[in-house]
C-alpha cells in the first residue's frame, strides 16, 4: 500500500523540514504550496492517506482546503499545522474535519508520532469481520465502517467512527476522557485530551436531533461521556 502524505505549507523551509524527517520515516510526500495546488495533487494522488495542512495560507487557507477533502472523502487523516497556539484556531480546525492538529514549532519525533496514528486508522486496518452493532436508530456496520440513523447514512471520519463503536461496544458505561483518547487515538498520541470533547462536538452535530440537549452521548461532568439512553 503506498504510504503517500500531502504537506500544504507556503513555506519552504517548513515544509522540507517535514518532507525529510517523513521521506526518512518511510513516507513518499506529496508538496503543495497552496490551497489549491493541494486540491489538484489529491485529485491526482487519490491514494494519499493523511494530509498536513497549514492554516495560515495566502488564498484559499487550510480551513476551507479542509472542508472541501471532507465534503467528498472522510477516510483521509487530517493533520492541521497552525503557527498560532489560539484555542479557536485548534477548536475550528477540528470543527471543519480535521482529526488532529500540531502547534508549531514541533518535534520530528512529534510529527511522525500523529502521522503514524492517523496512517494506522485511515490507511485501513484490515476490515473488521464481525458484522453489525445495532441500537436503535442506529446501526454501526463493522465491516465496512458506516453508521445509518433510521436507514440514513450518516458520514463520519475515521476518527467519529472509532468513538461512535467505542460507545456502541459500551452502552450506559461511563468513558473517561483518557480512556477514549488511549482507544480512539492510540496510547503514544503526544496531544491534549482536549481534542475528545472536539470531537464529541462534531459527532453530536452529526447524529443527535438536537446537539444543544443530547440523547444518546450524555456528559459525565468532570469525568467523560456515557452513551445511553
């Protein structure tokens, strides 16, 4: 399987910074200095399994280049690059798509570390044979990684997906914040846990009749998420 990563970066110091320390980690690299050159070298490279993507681009910036990859493909990793350490800048970035986020400067160490986890999940583990998962309205098809409410399907990243079996797999168990981040993003995953609620965020949005009074993911205040009913 080809190991290729897209790096969206304007600038040319940072971004042979991470082309050589990923070439080295024994991924082929694909450059983009645009939003828009990144477009056109996925369409050409649909093969590529996780993309870095600065957010502070001269025309169309990370963001938007994140939302346009999700409108058409959820499996893809979705690393956002951001020089700023605003918390908006993180939870936006999340909120668009993308599935994690490094502040830079970063450690190579670092980097590889986040593309490695994301290569692992959206590069495809090999298919899970076990069937289906069914609480009503849903049905989580393990086989090939989908959810429909009511019939419907709903998209999820890799990511959503991974929550939403973990809670499935765990109805009216309370799940801490850590215990979710060592099972969904892996036990070697250097960031903030933070990047849970994010995520818990979206997938609300996603698949309850109302996000604002949630039925099916319940907080547990100062602990985690339960998914009951």
């Amino acid at each position: 399987m080809a190991r290729k990563v897209l790096v969206l970066e304007d600038e040319a110091s940072i971004r042979g910074f991470i082309e050589i320390n990923l070439t080295r980690a024994g991924y082929e690299v694909i450059e983009a200095e645009s939003g828009e050159e990144a477009l056109e070298k996925l369409k050409a490279n649909p093969d590529i399994r996780v993309a870095l993507l600065d957010i502070m681009l001269p025309g169309i910036d990370g963001f938007e280049v994140c939302r346009r990859i999700r409108a058409t493909n959820t499996r893809i990793g979705i690393i956002m690059l951001t020089a700023r350490s605003q918390e908006m800048d993180k939870v936006t970035g999340l909120m668009t798509g993308a599935d994690d986020y490094v502040t830079k400067p970063f450690s190579p160490a670092e980097l590889t570390a986040r593309v490695d986890a994301l290569f692992r999940r959206a590069g495809g583990a090999p298919p899970e044979q076990v069937g289906e998962i069914v609480q009503e309205p849903f049905l989580l098809n393990t086989r090939n990684r989908t959810l429909e409410k009511n019939g419907q399907r709903v998209k999820l990243t890799q990511v959503e997906y991974s929550i939403m079996k973990m809670f499935m797999e765990n109805p009216g168990k309370a799940l801490s914040r850590e215990e979710i981040l060592d099972t969904v993003w892996g036990r070697d995953y250097f960031g903030e846990v933070k990047i849970v609620d994010v995520n818990i965020r979206r997938l609300r949005l996603k698949i309850e009749d109302n996000a604002q009074n949630p039925t099916y993911i319940n907080t547990v205040w100062g602990f985690g998420y339960k998914w009951g009913f």
